[in-house]
C-alpha cells in the first residue's frame, strides 16, 4: 500500500506542476497584454498631444484673423468715408 500511496503523492505532484504551469503561462499573457496596452496608451497620448498642439496653432492664427477683421470692420465702421474714397480710387484703375 506504501507503494500506492507514492503514486498518489507522484500523481499530485504532477497535477499541481501542471497546474502551476498554466497559471504561470497565464500570468504570463496577462503581463504581455497589460505592457502591449500600455504601449499602446503612450503612443496615443504622443500622439493626440502633437494634434491638440497642431490644433492649437491653427486656432492661435485664426483668433489672431478674427481680431484684424474686428479691428478692420471697427474702423469702417467708425469712419466709413475712408473705404468710400478708397473704392472710388480702386475703380479709377480699372
């Protein structure tokens, strides 16, 4: 029966290595993916980092146009004699 009880024991032994294989080989998929997944967040946030700054820039120049064109119609505004006498001389050399 000692015999038996050996095999047993061996039986065990190999069921529990197995199984701490598996769940080796587990942890080890999970680890790969939570490094690939975090690769992949730091090359998003690169990313959307130089758009937004891209963006930015081109939001920069047209707040900067948009204040000519307010200083520009104030100014026609306020002295509209100045743009008439302008479009009569512009017509002149056409």
């Amino acid at each position: 029966m000692a015999r038996a009880g050996g095999i047993t024991n061996a039986v065990n032994v190999g069921i529990a290595v197995q199984a701490d294989w598996e769940n080796r080989e587990f942890i080890s998929h999970i680890s790969l993916n939570v490094r690939r997944l975090f690769e992949f967040l730091l090359q998003f946030e690169a990313t959307t980092k130089s758009k937004l700054a891209s963006l930015n820039e081109k939001l920069d120049t047209l707040e900067r146009r948009l204040e000519l064109l307010e200083v520009q119609v104030g100014t026609a505004s306020a002295n509209p004699s100045l743009f008439n006498a302008e479009a009569v001389v512009g017509s002149r050399n056409f």
